[in-house]
C-alpha cells in the first residue's frame, strides 16, 4: 500500500512569494492534517481537515490557507512568503477506524530566501 | 510551561546500553499518548502509542503516569540503527484530534 505523498519534496522560493503544497493520503484516509517543522523544533500543527471540511486550525497567521478535495488529497498555501517560513511541511492522514493515528508524509522543505 | 516538555539531549550511549526518555505533558484532559521516532530530514514515524498499563514491543517499553502528566520510553540493548531523534507527542481531542509534540530528544548510539 503507498503511504502519505507530498509534493514537490524541496522548493526554493524568495520573500512575498507564494507557494502551493500538495498531500495524497493513504488510501481509505478521509482525514489530513497539515504541520510544520522548523529546525530543532518539533511539527506544529496547522489545519486538519476531515471530509473537505477544516476541523481545525493551529495558531498561524490567515497567510496561510489549505483545503481538501473530494478525493481527500489537500493542499496547503502559504501567501506573501517570509524568511520565517523556511521549514519542513508534512501532511498526516489518518483514519476514524483506526482511532486517528496520524502517519505522516515525507514532506516538503521549504526554503524562502 | 510548554505543552510538552522533555529533554532535548543529545544522549550519547554506547551499543547495548539502555537509556530512558521523560517527558512531561500540561493538559490533563490529553487523551493518546505515542512516541515517534525522526531520522534526520526524514518524516516522523510512529513507533509505538503509550498506555496506562505500560506497552512493551522488543527492545521498546513505553509507560504513562496520567497522575503526574509523565511518559518515558525505555530502550534495552541499543543498536546503532536506533540513533535518531524521539518525539514525545500527545493527542487532544476538541471536535478534533490534533498532535502535540515536543522539540524530541536526540540518541546517538556509538560502536
């Protein structure tokens, strides 16, 4: 079975930029939940959506917005990018059925210059 | 006080040591508790959830105390491969379920 994918795996991007990250969930997985990871730090969470519908935002500036489609793959972007947001993005599914725990994806890093 | 807090490390112990990581969580009402492993630039992975009555799998025994808010993870007779960095994280529930971690606590195992 193929697990969470992301893509593109690393982007370079400069200040006031946008970016538009993607997640696929495992298959059977109606929920994703975005984090970001920033170096030494671990993941904070983001959003998490369940059945194209956001659940939940974390504690991140409206800069950033994602949604998910009806094949339960998301994206997540970031506007008016700055040098703060250089991190590690992963995307998480999970499944109700198994008691939503989150696998993660191999994520995007993301450099802003 | 962070949500979860453990020791950033980095512990350094030789193969076939055991060593110990703590952690301690805030929120009383947290419900799942779980360790996960990071290799460097590398996604987290689950390595196993936590449990009141204690869980062991292998070389890994995982314990929580909700009295004190404290969960530890145990690892007998390291290998080289179980350098990494561990992450403490807790599961909250309001509508939704969301992962807290903690910064994780990095082992390097030596030959």
């Amino acid at each position: 079975d193929a697990g969470v994918t992301q893509s593109p795996t690393h982007l370079i991007k400069t200040r006031g930029q946008h970016v538009t990250l993607r997640c696929s969930p495992i298959s059977g997985h109606k929920s994703v939940s975005w984090y970001q990871q920033v170096l030494g730090q671990g993941p904070q969470f983001i959003f998490q959506y369940y059945e194209k519908e956001e659940r939940g935002r974390g504690n991140f500036p409206d800069r950033f917005s994602a949604r998910q489609f009806p094949n339960y793959s998301s994206e997540l972007n970031v506007n008016a990018l700055l040098l703060g947001d250089s991190a590690l993005y992963l995307c998480a599914s999970s499944s109700l059925g198994e008691g939503e725990t989150q696998y993660f994806g191999p994520g995007t890093r993301l450099l802003v210059l | 006080r962070k949500e979860v807090e453990q020791d950033p490390g980095p512990f350094n112990v030789p193969e076939g040591a055991t060593v110990a990581f703590n952690c301690t969580y805030s929120n009383s009402a947290s419900q799942s508790f779980f360790w996960y492993r990071q290799d460097c630039r590398k996604e987290p992975k689950l390595l196993m959830s936590v449990y009141s009555s204690g869980n062991e799998d292998g070389r890994f025994t995982a314990q929580l105390n909700r009295a004190s808010q404290y969960i530890s993870l145990l690892i007998r007779d390291s290998k080289l491969s179980d350098s990494a960095t561990y992450l403490c994280v807790v599961m909250g529930y309001s509508g939704y379920s969301t992962l807290t971690f903690g910064k994780g606590t990095m082992l390097l195992v030596s030959p």
